[in-house]
C-alpha cells in the first residue's frame, strides 16, 4: 500500500486549491493526495474519483519529485495548430480577400494542400 504523507502545510495549501482553483485537473490532483494523506488506498480513490491505478501512481511519484508542480497540467499539451508554418501566407491572403475565409480556405487548399475547418482557421486567427 502506497500513502502519501503531508505536512501540515501542505495539507493547508492542497485544501486551498481543492477548494479555491479555477483548474479542475488542479482540483482533482489536490483531492487525490488529501483523500492519500487520510489514510485512503489507491483502489478507495479509485473508487472516489474515477481515475485509474496508473494515473494515480503516475500522480504520487510526480508529488514526491516536484510537489506542487505535479499539479498543473505541463505546457505544450494540446493541440497544434496546423496552420502554424502558413502564418505568413495566411496573413497576404486576409490582405487580398478582405477577411473572407471561404476565399482563404480554397486558396490555402489550392497552394499548400491543406484542409481546414472554418472555426479552425477562425480560432488560429483569434491566437
């Protein structure tokens, strides 16, 4: 059986953010190490939280490596943008076409063989 043991200080600070953040993974990392601390065992917060072994053992070994860092999702997850290597293109074409992204999307499809969405072109031009 694996706990992970908290000083007091911790388990003050892991309360706060369960209790205060905006970031559910934040929220759910902090109630699996409470729920640990406690004296629950991994198969109890399996149960509790619906999460998996290996997440959970995954989450306790980067609790004993880097504390409070374990509990943010990492930078440069999500998706990548594949318009990114176009930006200059992208931007003549919105110079020519005046904004119109039906334009956009065929040119782009035209010359550089890629296919996009509307809103993906869309959420690239808000970023």
């Amino acid at each position: 059986m694996r706990f992970i043991e908290l000083t007091e200080e911790e388990v003050l600070e892991l309360r706060n953010r369960y209790h205060n953040s905006d970031n559910k993974v934040e929220r759910h990392r902090s109630h699996c190490l409470l729920l640990s601390s406690e004296g629950y065992t991994i198969s109890d917060i399996i149960g509790i939280l619906k999460s998996s072994r290996r997440t959970i053992e995954r989450l306790f070994s980067s609790w004993e490596e880097s504390k409070y860092k374990s509990l943010r999702i990492k930078k440069g997850r999500g998706p990548k943008y594949i318009l990114t290597p176009y930006q200059a293109y992208i931007d003549e074409s919105i110079k020519e076409h005046s904004r119109n992204i039906g334009q956009i999307l065929n040119k782009l499809n035209e010359d550089h063989d890629v296919t996009v969405s509307r809103n993906t072109l869309r959420n690239f031009l808000k970023s």
